[in-house]
C-alpha cells in the first residue's frame, strides 16, 4: 500500500525470510532489542532505540510519546560529558524541522542524530537505511528473521498491518494496536494509522485510544478535539492515568 507521505522515495528493498527448516529463525522484535544492544557504547553519547515515523515517537509499549517527554527522560542522562544524542529510529532526521531536530532544540542545541529513511540493524549493532518505496519479502505474516541477520526495524511493526482484518476478526486489542503502528512507522500512511488505533480503541485498547486523541489534537481540524476528549474519557475511564493527565490538559 502506497501513502502520500512527502518523502521523497524510490526504488524496492527485499527483505530476507527465514526458512525454518534450515534456519535459526528468531521472531523480527527480538532481533531488535538483541541487535540494539549490541550497539557501541560512548560516555559521550546517549542513545535511545524506539520506533518511529517521520511524525511520531513511540515508547516500550507502543504509547506514542510527545518530544517534551523524549527530551525529559534524555535530559535527565546528559553530564559534562555528553557530545550528542543518537535517535535510533526511522524517520527521526527526516526534513527540516525533523523529530531529532526539534529535540536537538528543546535540549540546548545539543546535537542530535536521527535517520533519514529506514532503519536496519544488524546483529554487531551496525545501522544502515533505506529509502524504498516497496518492500519485498517471502511469504507474509509475522516477520521472522533468521538468526544473525540484519532486521527492518519499522517492520517488526508493519507486519501486523497486513493482517488486521484478522485481529478485528478475534477481537486481539493488543495487536489491533501493533498494527497501528505498523501503519505509521512501516507504511508511513497517518490516516490509516489514524483509523487503526480508534479501531483498537473499539475493543478496549487504552493506549490506542490515547494515541488516537494525540492525533487528533496535533491535526485539529473540524470535530478532532471534540473527538480527542471522547477517546481520552473512554480511556481515563479504564484507568489510563496518561489519557486522564492529558483530558485534563485540553482546554477550548
């Protein structure tokens, strides 16, 4: 599926399967964490991992995080001898006024680096990007990559997004939301991204009703804010101590 997401793209990557017949295939978002860890370390440098779009931060959980939030938690690890902060993210150096830009400024003009494309890693912890405007790999379904090779990072997300029909199907809130995010940090389509955390909201998903209204407040146009504090009452309802702090925050 192909969005206008403004970017400048081209061109086809193809994605390596696992065949588990002959290999060692491990699921795609734990060759992330183990890929990132392996990233060198620097007293110098902070580095933060976490799945991203050209317009969204997300955190552990899939809560899509403000840039003030970011820049409070790195805020609290920049010392004397701090040089810079990494991004390892897609997207997060994508345009003028780009995520890592906009940290970069809330920090002090602290250097900031984010990736102007795709993410991959590898199993050292080496980083390379693409700019691709399709993606092939083998089969579909859930990624799995096979055991020492390099991993798509957005597409530990953006496999879900395929196969959404089949969690509205069985009703997996959970996953309802990884598809979501699959529909932003992998296709880089807002709208559907958009459709797809109010669709996990439907069944229940405090966090995509909480990055749903986010959404809406940052486009705000005709009935969004009205919107935004339905989703965020529905959430604060069940107990979502973020979508309450943010429903208090709203003000006409």
């Amino acid at each position: 599926m192909a969005c206008d997401s403004g970017l400048d793209l081209s061109g086809t990557a193809v994605v390596k399967g696992c065949d588990p017949d002959k290999q060692q295939c491990i699921p795609s978002s734990r060759a992330v964490r183990t890929y990132v860890e392996a990233y060198p370390d620097s007293d110098s440098e902070i580095t933060i991992a976490l799945a991203s779009s050209p317009w969204h931060l997300y955190g552990p959980d899939g809560r899509m995080m403000r840039v003030e939030e970011l820049v409070a938690a790195i805020r609290s690890h920049v010392t004397a001898e701090t040089e810079k902060v990494v991004l390892l993210g897609s997207w997060t150096g994508a345009g003028d006024d780009s995520l890592a830009q906009q940290v970069s400024t809330a920090l002090g003009d602290l250097p900031v680096l984010g990736a102007d494309g795709f993410l991959w890693l590898s199993a050292d912890g080496s980083t390379r990007l693409t700019r691709q405007t399709h993606t092939i790999r083998n089969g579909g379904g859930y990624y799995e990559v096979a055991e020492g090779e390099e991993v798509l990072v957005p597409l530990a997300y953006g496999w879900a997004a395929g196969l959404e029909q089949r969690f509205i199907a069985a009703g997996d809130k959970e996953l309802l939301l990884h598809a979501a995010i699959g529909w932003d940090v992998f296709y880089l389509c807002r709208e559907k991204a958009l459709a797809g955390f109010e669709l996990a909201a439907s069944h229940g998903d405090v966090i995509g009703g909480y990055n749903a209204a986010l959404m809406r407040l940052d486009r705000n146009g005709e009935g969004d804010r009205a919107e935004a504090r339905r989703l965020l009452e529905a959430a604060a309802s069940q107990g979502d101590e973020k979508s309450r702090e943010l429903l208090a925050s709203i003000t006409d």
